[in-house]
C-alpha cells in the first residue's frame, strides 16, 4: 500500500495512470505528452511499475504499458472508511432495505395464507 500510495503522490505519473486507462501505450507515445526528457519518463513508469500500478509487455520491438488496477485495491480498502457516502447512497440504502422488509412481509404473509388453506 505505501508503495502506491507513494507512487501516486507525483502529479506525472498519475496522469501516467490516466493515460492508461483506456489503452495500452508505449514509452515513447507517453513521452510525447509530457514537456520531460525521455529518460525522466522511463523513470516514472519503473516506480509504476515497481508499484504494481502499471505492466509492461514486449511486443515485437515496443514495450507496451498497461494499468493494473488491481493494485489500488489495498489503498482503496484503507481510504473507503474516510470517505462520507452521499446523500444519493444514503437513500439509495434505505429504499435497499424498504425493499428487503417489503419482501420478507410478503412472504411471511404469503406462508400465513398457506397455512390457514391447509388447516380449512
């Protein structure tokens, strides 16, 4: 988790992991989107990559790199309890549990009337 949390804290690779979010994408094809040497960008994705945010694969001559988000599991586990939910999941939660409540009565009015058949 530290080391995520680590590698996310640097405003160029997490615009790294945006970039890949939809789309695999060689070093060179990152490097053209920042004002960076090519050298700096290589560093960046070996902390990415070291991180577990991000994969690489050879592909013929290239290095692909891909977004592996998995790795924000752990990290987003530890945040999700300083995060408020809002008023949307709050209600979004009582009408979950109406439902539920609204399910069971029936079907406990359901086995009442059953009952009440088999004994008539």
């Amino acid at each position: 988790m530290d080391e995520v949390a680590g590698a996310i804290a640097d405003p160029v690779r997490r615009e790294i992991l945006v970039m890949l979010r939809d789309r695999r994408l060689s070093a060179g094809e990152i490097a053209e989107r920042f004002d960076i040497s090519r050298p700096a960008v290589s560093r960046h994705l070996r902390v990415l990559r070291n991180s577990g945010l991000v994969r690489d694969e050879l592909v013929g001559r290239r290095r692909l790199y891909a977004l592996d988000a998995g790795a924000f599991a752990e990290l987003a586990e530890w945040l999700a309890p300083f995060v408020q939910p809002s008023g949307w999941e709050r209600r979004l939660d009582a009408l979950e549990t109406e439902i539920y409540r609204t399910r069971r009565e029936h079907r406990a009015r359901g086995a009442a009337g059953q009952a009440k058949e088999n004994t008539a």
